[in-house]
C-alpha cells in the first residue's frame, strides 16, 4: 500500500510540475513574436521606394459563403501592383460563377477553375500548384477564402517583410470565434500552439523548426524557386507547414510574426465544424502510426488522473499544488487574450478546451481506422499513402532523411 501511495506521489508531482512548465513554456514562447505595424495611410509612413509585384492565391472549394466577403476584402486594397488569383477546386456550389463575377467587375482579378483532380494529390495543394502557372508576382501571398484583410494590409505586410530581409512570412490572424464553445477549443489551440512553436528557433536558419499559416503564408518568389515546389507536398496534409518548411530547408530566411491587426478570420461556427475541419490534419501529427496515437492520447488521461492524485497529499501541500495548477493559466489568460483578442475565461477554462481538441483528436484517429484512410473533399487518401507523402515531422520540423531536392 506505501509502495501505491509512493507512486500516487510520484505521479502527482511530475503532473503539477510538468503543467507548470508546460504554461511557463507557452508563455515564454508567446513574449517572442513580433507584431506586423500599422501603417499611418498617407505616404509619410511608407518606407519602400516602390511596390514590388505581389500575387495572392485563395484556393476555395464549395466557399460560396464566406468567399465574396473576404474577396471584397481583397478588392478594396489599395495595394498599387496586385494581381488576385482566385481559384474554383471542384466546387459543387456556386463559388465559380463568383469568383467569374468577380473577374468580370475587376481587372486584377485571375480566375482559375479545376475540373479534376489528379491522382496522388490532395485538393489545395494541386490548386496552389496550379497557381503558379498564372502568377506573376515577385511575392507569392497564399491564403484562404474565409480571411479578412483590413485595409491597407498588403502594403504593411511587403513592408514588413522586405524590412526585415525575409524569403518566407507566417502571420498570425486574429480568431473570432462564433461561440463560447468554439473560444474555448481555439484558446486550448493556441495555448498547445505556443508550448511547441518558438519564433526565434524559426527565424534561426540552422534550426528544424519550420511554421506556416493558411491565413498568410508570404513567399517571395525567387525563394521559391530554389524549393522542389509544390509536387514535393502533394500529399502532405499540412501543407501550410510544409510551404515554409520547403522554403526555409532550401535556405530561405523565415519568419513567423502576429498579423492580428491584418488578418482576420471567424474560424468554425460551431465544435461540430471544427471537428469536421481538423479531421485532415490531425492524424498527421502521428505519422499515421497507432503506437503514437496511443502515446499522444494517454497524454491528458495521465495528467487527469496525475491532477487527482494530489488528494493524497497532506492539506498544506494539496493547497500549494491547487494554487499552481490555477495560478499558471490565471497570470497567462491576461498576455494570450491581448494576443488572440480571444476572451479571457477563453483561457481561464482552459481544460475544458483541451479536453475538446482531445475529443476531436479521437474522432480524427477513429475516423482515419475505420476508413483506412482520410476522407477529404470527395476523395478517400489512404493512410499508407499519406505517410508515404508525408513532409513535416512533430515535434514540428523536418525529415532530413526525406529530403532530396526532387
């Protein structure tokens, strides 16, 4: 029985000090980013002699609701060399005949329909590659149809980047979540977020640690260029990840920044839909491997189970472990709610936000066994398939073995 208690002791610590660690990490890490600057709108604040040729690519597939909003978004910047490619991926809805709409009222706009999908890509990043047949951009701007740029947001983001001597640009959006539910998911999100990503191991040329972000992913071309391109990523799931990966193993200089005050997006309606969009990306994250997804998801049962330990501790010492276990997200909620714009009880309920992604994490893998596969705009990719075409390794970095140039 002593050797039990001895145990539950055990257990009990590592789970309040590696929770405490965990958030100390994921605050540290948060303090790193820098935020892309307004800019005053008359010239005086321009810093760049001329505007370099700038291409944006929004993939959209069955976004007949949300993709005029964020092309009127587009539409209304100022940005003085820009060319729009939108891009219909064999949507069954109406998002073709808007984006045609789109073209027929305004010049800049490039539309660009797919028909078929080949065999052995995944949907975006096909259309991504497709992309590039019709961009001209000296910069290659890759985004989605559900963000919003605020005005004057493509002359601040060049600038940032050109000021700052980058071939590669992650930019975190702002997050309007539509729900308490859905703040509670994407603050656990963000929080999981900053414990693995670091900027300045990402701005560090010899570091693995690669980032991107659907919202913004900046490229310039000429770095793009000197990557295998897109044909190296078409089977890669998280190809936002994998776009700055290509860019920053093939020697381009990358960076990841807030760009709250540029880009916006109301990411899911509901926990349903969020379940629903993460049922591609998640399993990734395990290689596709059943021994790791048992090891990432006994992660929160052990620490559960770790966290009700503590009542075999004596009163004095279960008070201190309580006080850090709620102390810890209590002194970050105030820094992430002012980074995110998310609500501070977003972070305050934090657990039940984890337990969330856990659920969908679950949902994911369960899917992923049943199907053999991953299900994902009407087309079955089976598992050994994904692993095989498979770029990113987690902790988030690269397969140096993977990489060959080709």
């Amino acid at each position: 029985m002593q050797i039990v208690s001895i145990m539950a002791a055990g257990l009990a610590l590592i789970a309040v000090f590696a929770w405490c660690g965990a958030w100390a990490r994921a605050w540290w890490h948060a303090r790193q980013y820098q935020e892309i600057p307004r800019l005053d709108p008359s010239p005086t604040d321009q810093v760049l002699e001329s505007w370099p040729r700038l291409s944006l690519v929004i993939p959209a597939c069955n976004e007949e609701g949300s993709i005029e909003a964020a092309a009127h978004s587009l539409i209304e910047q100022t940005y003085p060399n820009l060319q729009l490619i939108f891009i219909n991926d064999r949507s069954s809805d109406q998002t073709g005949s808007i984006i045609d709409r789109l073209a027929e009222s305004d010049s800049r706009v490039t539309p660009l329909h797919i028909e078929t999908l080949p065999d052995g890509w995944l949907g975006k990043v096909h259309a991504l590659h497709r992309a590039m047949e019709v961009a001209s951009g000296d910069w290659l701007l890759f985004t989605d149809a559900d963000i919003t740029f605020e005005p004057n947001a493509l002359q601040e983001i060049i600038q940032f980047a050109e000021l700052h001597q980058l071939d590669h640009l992650a930019g975190l959006p702002r997050m309007k979540p539509a729900g308490f539910w859905v703040g509670l998911a994407i603050a656990a999100f963000y929080t999981t977020s900053m414990f693995f990503v670091s900027a300045r191991r990402v701005a560090d040329p010899d570091d693995p640690l690669a980032v991107g972000v659907g919202a913004l992913n900046l490229v310039r071309r000429t770095a793009l260029a000197k990557t295998p391109g897109f044909e190296w990523l078409k089977m890669e799931t998280i190809d936002d990840m994998g776009l700055g990966l290509m860019v920053k193993r093939s020697g381009g200089r990358s960076m990841v920044a807030r760009a709250g005050d540029q880009v916006s997006l109301h990411w899911y309606q509901n926990v349903q839909e969020m379940a629903g969009g993460l049922e591609k990306n998640t399993p990734g994250l395990t290689r596709y491997s059943r021994f790791r997804a048992a090891g990432l998801l006994s992660i929160l049962p052990c620490s559960l189970v770790g966290f009700a330990c503590t009542l075999i501790f004596p009163w004095p010492l279960f008070l201190a472990a309580w006080l850090l276990i709620l102390a810890c997200p209590l002194l970050c909620m105030m820094s992430f709610a002012r980074q995110t714009s998310l609500a501070k009880n977003s972070f305050l309920f934090f657990p039940i936000g984890l337990v969330l992604l856990w659920l969908i994490f679950v949902r994911a893998l369960w899917l992923l066994s049943t199907r053999g596969g991953v299900q994902w705009r009407g087309t079955l990719y089976t598992s050994e398939a994904l692993k095989a075409g498979q770029r990113m390794e987690f902790p988030v970095g690269w397969h140096r073995e993977r990489w060959n140039g080709q």
